[in-house]
C-alpha cells in the first residue's frame, strides 16, 4: 500500500466505525419491527401499515432537509452528532414504551433524525475522497456500504439470541447503545466544525432555484427507480419472519440466517463491484445487479424450504451490492457539487420504498404472504426498466463547501 493509500485508509476509518454501529442498530430491529407491532404492541394490520408509512415519509423529510442545510454550510459533524442523538433516544424510549400512538410519535421524530446519520455519513467520506483520492471515490463508497453489510452478518442472528433472553427490551436497548457509541465516534474522532470556506460562487449555485447538474426529471426518474428497487427489499424482509415460520415450517432464527448470509455474501461482492468500476461503468454494474434482484425475487416464489432462500442468497446479495452499494456513487455523480442532496437523496430512495412496501405489506395480510414474492418481482422489474431507460449526463465540478478533516 501507497503512502496516499495508507493516509486515505486511516482517513475512512472513523466512517467505518460509525457506519458498523449504525449498521449493527439497524440490523438489530429492523427485519422485526412488524414482528414488535404485531407481537408486542398488539397493533392492528391498519395501525402497523401506518406505521411503516407516516416514519419513512418523516425520515425522507429529516433528511432532505439536513442534506440541502449541510451543502450549504460546513456543520455535517453536528448534524451526525444530532442524529445519533436521536438514534440513542428513539432506541432507548423503544425498549420500554408499549403505547402504538406514543410509539407512533417516537417513529416520526427520533427515528427519522436517527435517519439522517447514514446519508450524512456518506456524504462526509465522499467529500474526504474527492479531496485525497477522487479515482478511488466509486470504491470508497463501496468499501463503506460493505461496512455496513459487516453489521448485517451479526446483526440478525445477534437480534434473534436477544429477543430469545430478554424480548424487545433487550433488543431496543442494545440498538440504543449502538447509537450512543456512533455519537461518541463522531465527538471524539472528527474535528470541530470550521466555517464553510467555498467559493461564493458555487454556493450561490448550490443554493440557487434554477436546475442542478442535471435535469430535474432526470434525477426524479432515477431516484424513483432505486426507490421501487429497494422497496421489495423492505416488503420482504418484514414479511420474511412471518413467512418462514407460516409456509416454510421455521422459526425466528431462520431468518437471521438467511439475512446473516446475504450480509456475508455482500461483503466480497460489493469490494469487487467497486473495484471493476474503474473499467466498466456505473451504470452497468447498477443495471446488472437490479436484473440479478428480479431472478432472485421471481426464483424464490418457487422456494418451498428455508435451505432454498437460503441458497437464492446469491443473487439477492448481488443484487444488493450493485444497487445499495455502487448505486450511492452513480446519485452522486450526478451532483458532484451537491453532495448532501445527491446522498440524501440516494438513502431517501430506502424509507420511500419502505413507504411503498406498507401498503404492500397490507395487501400481502389481506392475500396472503407467499404472494409477497410476486408483487417484489414485478416492483423490481419496474424498477430495473424506469433506471434503463434514464440516461443521466453530469457536468464535473469540485464540491462546494469545504469540510473539516478527520482525526
């Protein structure tokens, strides 16, 4: 390793620890946050459909918000710091609150500033390595994203041996402390927020009403295709506990095991998807991986044991590792001098299409939920087609607010 490569690799370290604790909080309740509502607060099917809607919907506006306010002005480390903040509490009222409508306001104020962390996160690093090593950029990104697939190799089966000694308590406690330690990474190895030092110009552009890099149908049309193809990804993991234990004769364990095994999975195939994009593009690294999501949706609606989903993994963690990881670099090629938008507008493409897969879920109660598996192919496949058919051209431009460097 280079001199420059060993700089920049201590440089995305504190990224990483960051982006490891968030990844294990998330991984921690996530796949059974219906399982919780069902379970635990004894939610009706309407209240838990509101409930995966109104707090995605309430996390894409957080964010938003904090990505144009962090392109704006140098404060991305405060903002981290708040968003921990919000992680930490959410998590920690979680634990012990059975109330759905207080539960309801958690969702929609704490979970949702907690949201903003991840988009923020990235955002920094990118801006890190466009500074140091901006050929590496693609790379880094993906280097990050596998971080976070890290987390999710842990995470389910650690939620299920949790839930199994101390029930959702335990499990909302532990996610709690995640978010106290990725707080505590950012006070302690990121420096103090400076006063952003771009030039006038740029911030006058970054902050004009007039188009972007590209055009605004353009970005609406691809952010709306990596929407509708995460949203099968949300649909299905709040199902899968569920149908495992209906259909499939499993238990709760089960699905730890198939999410730990597509994290793992992941972990080598985003690594490689990013190193190859420095010989083939972006695009059509995003463009094959979204066609390996819609076999592996469409292959495992003929699935009849859990060794079966268990095997169809593959595709599914490509799939994952073309879009949820090199897909965060082709948004913010996009707008290389809006970082924080570009990235908060890459994440919020997850809790929309965690919106979207409410009323999905709904439908799948009210079918029935082997019918989860159709309904994910054909999102999917609207998905891979509505990004197909965008072809989204960008003019270069360095970032236009300068951020402090990390310790």
């Amino acid at each position: 390793m280079t001199a420059s490569g060993g700089r920049l690799g201590r440089a995305m370290l504190p990224f990483a620890l960051v982006f490891f604790s968030v990844g294990v909080s998330t991984a921690l309740v996530y796949p059974f946050l219906a399982l919780f509502l069902d379970s635990a607060v004894h939610a009706s099917p309407l209240q838990i459909t509101m409930f995966l809607i109104v707090g995605p919907l309430a996390s894409v506006f957080v964010a938003s918000a904090l990505g144009r306010l962090s392109d704006r002005r140098a404060i991305r480390r405060t903002l981290m710091l708040l968003a921990a903040f919000g992680g930490f509490t959410a998590a920690g009222l979680t634990a012990v609150v059975r109330d759905y409508w207080l539960l309801l306001v958690i969702n929609v104020t704490g979970w949702a500033l907690a949201g903003a962390l991840f988009p923020q996160t990235l955002a920094y690093a990118r801006q890190v390595l466009d500074r140091d090593r901006p050929e590496r950029a693609a790379m880094g990104m993906s280097a990050l994203r596998t971080v976070f697939s890290v987390a999710w190799v842990v995470g389910p089966s650690l939620a299920a041996f949790v839930m199994k000694a101390g029930g959702f308590t335990w499990l909302y406690a532990l996610s709690a402390a995640m978010y106290g330690i990725a707080g505590l990474l950012v006070l302690l190895r990121f420096d103090k927020d400076r006063p952003p030092e771009a030039d006038p110009a740029q911030t006058a552009d970054a902050d004009a009403a007039g188009p972007l890099e590209v055009s605004w149908w353009t970005l609406m049309a691809t952010a709306a295709g990596f929407t509708l193809l995460q949203a099968p990804l949300t649909l299905v993991s709040q199902v899968l506990p569920i149908y495992i234990g209906r259909y499939l004769g499993g238990d709760v364990s089960d699905t730890g095991v198939i999410l730990g095994v597509c994290a793992f999975l992941e972990i080598p195939f985003m690594l490689t998807l990013g190193a190859i994009t420095n010989r083939i593009s972006v695009r059509t690294v995003v463009l094959a991986g979204s066609c390996c999501g819609v076999a592996y949706f469409a292959l495992a609606s003929a699935a009849t044991a859990v060794w079966q989903l268990v095997a169809a993994q593959v595709l599914n963690a490509l799939f994952i590792s073309a879009v949820a990881g090199v897909g965060i670099s082709y948004m913010q090629g996009m707008l290389p001098r809006h970082p924080g938008r570009a990235t908060a507008l890459f994440t919020n493409s997850f809790p929309i299409g965690a919106m979207l897969a409410g009323p999905l879920f709904g439908l799948t109660q009210h079918f029935g939920y082997r019918t989860v598996w159709p309904i994910a192919t054909g999102v999917c496949a609207v998905g891979l087609v509505l990004l197909w058919t965008t072809r989204p051209t960008c003019t270069a431009a360095e970032p236009a607010v300068t951020e402090p460097a990390v310790t």
